[in-house]
C-alpha cells in the first residue's frame, strides 16, 4: 500500500506479501486468443467487424502481463467469467503480445511490477496524485494506455465499484468526480494513450531468442552477492524456456538451481526458479537485441527478499558482469570478486594499482587480491579483464565522508502470531561515499565508493517514539541489514494494549579502522497490508 508523507507529494511504495504469480505451466493449447474472447468474453462484450480492434472494450486497452492478468481476476472475481487454466494462460499471453506495452513505456515504472520493497515515486503527475494515488501507486496508471473514451470508462467504473471514493482522503473537500471526468481522465488520455509511435515501433522490431548461455550478477539480503552462469534452453512453445543455473554468493558458497521462464511482449521475462531449494521468482526485461537482461529476483511468498539482477549473454570472449566489491582504499589491499564468463587473469585498474596474486578462478567468478598505491589517484576507475571492461566500477578513496542508508523511507508491518498475514520485513544497506575534489562531504562532487559492510542498529525515531517505548517492541535488525517487525495482535504490555507499530531510526555504522561513520533512514512499523494486487 501507499503511505503518504505530508511534507511532499512523494510517495513511499510498499509491497509485500505473497500474490499470484503469472502461470508458467505449457500454453499448448488447439485455441487461440481471439477464440477464447469469442467463447469466454462476448456476454458482455461483442465483435466490431474491424480488423484493427476486433473487440468492445478489451481492443481499446494495452497492458502489461501482470495488467491482463489483473483484468481477468476480475472478471472471475466480479463478473462471473469461468475460464479453464489453460485457456488463461493462452489468453493473458496474446493479449500481452497482442496489445502491451512497448519497453519505452515501461521505462521508470518497473519498480511497480518488480516488486521493489520501499520506493518514493518521484515526478507524479499532478492530476494522477490528486485522484489516483489515494488507492495506489502512480505507476499502475502509468502501466497501462487506452483510448480517451475508456480512460473516462475507468473514472466512471470506479465511481460505480466504489461510491464512497468522493469521501477518501483528499477527496472529501472537493469535487472529486467532477474534477476526475472533465480533467484526469483527459489528461490521462494525453499521457497514456491507446496508439503511438512506441509502440508502433516495437511492434514492427524482430523479437530477439533468449536462448543460450548468459552471466548473471546480484544481490540477496541474507545471502549476499552472487555470480552465476545460466543455461537458457528452448521449451516446447515459443518464448517458453528451461532455465539451468550454477554459480556462487560472494562468500565462495555454491548456487545452484533450475527453472522456467515465459516472455511476454517479446522482452517481458517472468522466471519460477528454484534455488538452492528457495523457490523465487524473476521480473526481468530484456533488451531489444536479446543480449541483455535486467530486473530483479525475489523469494515466492516474500518478496522484499530480494534484489537487483542484471545478466549479459556470454560468448566466447570474456564478459565482465559485476565487481564487488566497488572501492579500494589508497595505500590498502583489497580482494576483488569479478563476476562474468570465460574470464582470463589479465586485470587491470589503471595507474597506482597492482595485481598482487589471483586467489581463484572458476567459469563463473574472478577473485584477485589487489593493492593501491598510497598516492593513487582518488576516483573511478574502470575494471578492464582480457578485452572486456566494466567502465567506472571501482572507486579508489582515501577515507569514508559519509555514509547513506538506503532505502531513507521505508515501512515494515508486523504480522504472524498465528494470523494468516505473515510479517513483512525491510531491507537496509550502507553506501559509502568519499569527499570529492572540494574536500567537503555532501556535495556534488561525492564519490560513490558503493556498497559497504555496517553494524546495525535502532532507535526511536523522535520523542513520541521515546516516550511509547517503540524500540522495545516494534521488531528488531540483524547483522546483515534485515528488519523483522513485532508480532500483530494487541499487546497487554503497551500503553492501552495497542499493537507493535513503531516509528524508529535505522542506523548503519561503517568501521575503517578507529573511525566511524554512520548514516540513517527512516522506518515506519505499521499494521498488516490486507489487499494484496499484482500492481499496487
């Protein structure tokens, strides 16, 4: 859900919770889409005899997998649709296909269908935060284009399903249905419409295989960086793969696992994986030449567990991927593990720092222990191994500035104790930062030394905090950055046996020998999130 903060029109993002997932059994199936609309659909909606926009309603929208996906919920849900498995499958993959969106459209929404724990929206459309995101993420409008007639079908559906939406707040002093049918819904038209040139384009760009073998770098709260060589291999119908993964987390531990994956729209990978035992999902977009992909992979039924991934497709030369970690102190040693694929002992940093010795090599990762001089000049460097390099991945510094702990806002909400809502936890880790040419910290010119290892702790977050003794209750952060929040239920030991919310402090310490620096964000502990969606 969405927790509005008062001093800004930003908005912090929360999702959480385990949701259904697209299917990612066989789509074989003897019918097509535009069948199972004729056999599922034409109760309510009906053909228009045009090529272009063969049906009411459902040819005037575009969507995401997840869009459609949410669509036919609904209509099961609300409208009494009977649809075998199957056929959904079969359907939500021609509609994507068919009438998605384009990667342009998508750009600076994913968060939304990644499922990043924690995210401020930024740049809100005015109309969009003032009728929209009372009820969810500026995003979900963003994700989806119709025509201008079914944008004002929206407002109206929604006035309808839920009348008492004039009194949300926000709404309640102001026209909200007059504002919403004469402004928003044009403005939405403006925004997001139904046919453009983006989407033109892509559908007239040859859709890319992603079969073959790929380097894949990221990261996992409770388990730490990981490299990784993944076997993309053809299954029995189009864009379905078979996923086989080998690799290791930072700390020389193996990674192994294998999977499935589906691509909608021609980039748009949905990946069911089992790692090491852990079931996970992948939110990936590939690129329009098929040689790269990025998103991010969580756990199944609790999705803040996760994080960032990118992976390249490999060949025969060397393909560098990732480098953790991204910094070295002047006048210090430091181990390096390089992540990619055939990747050679030819490493180089530039001027001022040597390759004291290769501690291991394997098809996957590259660990070298490497030293910088004590006059190496402070900045980013960029990592060259054989022929391939990753340009700006390695800060050289001389002392920590600052330390930022991200995400700054965030919200956890307690759970379990026997409920069926389990607790949704809040991820943290420190970015470090060195003092640029100015000597000052916090200026424009701080250099990001990247991720760094840091002692957690807590504290109230003000004086109420304090006084409700939100520390003792509200949940606690271990040693790898991970906020497990209280138990839900009323609590007897509290003021008016209220429950285990909180207001607090997250503070991350970075240690460089005798010094310290710390840095803090903001963590909310609320109640439980009782709406799960696909898009929130």
């Amino acid at each position: 859900m969405i927790v509005l903060k008062n001093h800004s029109m930003k908005r912090v993002l929360r999702f959480g919770g385990a949701v259904a997932f697209l299917g990612f059994a066989s789509t074989a199936s003897a019918i097509d889409g535009p069948q199972i609309i004729k056999e599922n659909c034409l109760l309510c909606h009906s053909e228009t005899g045009k090529a272009e926009a063969p049906f009411t309603r459902i040819s005037e929208q575009r969507k995401t997998p997840e869009g459609w996906q949410t669509t036919i919920n609904r209509m099961k849900s609300q409208r009494g649709l009977k649809i075998k498995p199957e056929h959904e499958r079969v359907l939500i993959k021609y509609l994507a296909d068919n009438q998605g969106l384009a990667p342009a459209e998508t750009a600076g929404l994913r968060y939304v269908l990644e499922r990043e724990p924690n995210v401020i929206e930024q740049d809100v459309p005015e109309h969009v935060a003032g009728t929209c995101t009372g009820c969810h993420s500026s995003a979900r409008s963003g994700l989806q284009r119709r025509t201008q007639d079914e944008w004002e079908k929206l407002i109206h559906f929604h006035m309808g399903q839920i009348p008492s939406i004039e009194f949300l707040a926000g709404h309640r002093d102001r026209p909200w249905f007059q504002i919403a049918t004469s402004e928003t819904s044009v403005k939405l038209g403006e925004g997001y419409p139904l046919v453009t040139k983006a989407w033109d384009d892509w559908k007239a760009t040859p859709k890319a295989s992603l079969k073959g073998d790929w380097v894949m770098s990221g990261h996992m709260p409770d388990k730490g960086d990981f490299t990784a060589t993944v076997s993309v291999m053809n299954s029995q119908q189009k864009d379905d793969y078979v996923l086989l993964i080998n690799g290791h987390y930072a700390d020389g531990s193996k990674l192994s696992g294998s999977g499935s994956a589906k691509v909608f729209t021609g980039y748009e990978w949905r990946g069911a994986v089992v790692i090491n035992g852990r079931k996970m999902r992948q939110v990936f977009a590939a690129s329009a030449d098929g040689t790269e992909l990025s998103g991010r992979m969580f756990l199944k039924n609790d999705d803040v567990m996760g994080g960032k991934v990118t992976a390249m497709k490999a060949g025969k030369a060397e393909t560098v991927v990732s480098v953790s970690p991204a910094y070295i102190k002047q006048g210090s040693s430091q181990t390096l593990v390089i992540g990619g694929a055939n990747l050679s002992k030819k490493v180089s940093l530039g001027s001022g720092i040597t390759v004291e010795k290769v501690i291991s090599q394997s098809a996957d990762r590259l660990v070298v222990q490497v030293k910088a001089a004590k006059d190496a000049a402070v900045g980013l460097r960029s990592l060259k191994v054989g022929s391939d390099s990753l340009e700006n991945s390695v800060a050289v510094y001389d002392s920590v500035a600052r330390v930022e702990v991200t995400p700054s806002e965030s919200i956890a909400r307690i759970g379990g104790n026997g409920g069926l809502i389990p607790k949704q936890k809040s991820i943290y880790r420190a970015v470090g930062y060195a003092a640029g040419a100015d000597g000052k910290a916090g200026t424009e010119d701080d250099i990001r030394l990247g991720y760094m290892p840091a002692n957690w702790s807590l504290k109230p977050f003000d004086a109420v905090a304090e006084e409700e003794h939100d520390l003792k209750y509200a949940g606690a952060i271990d040693a790898k950055g991970i906020f497990t929040p209280g138990d839900a239920g009323l609590n007897p030991e509290r003021k008016m046996s209220t429950n285990n919310v909180g207001n607090l402090a997250v503070v991350g310490t970075v240690k460089e020998g005798d010094a310290a620096v710390a840095g803090e964000a903001h963590l909310l502990v609320t109640v439980q999130d009782f709406v799960k969606e696909l898009i929130q």
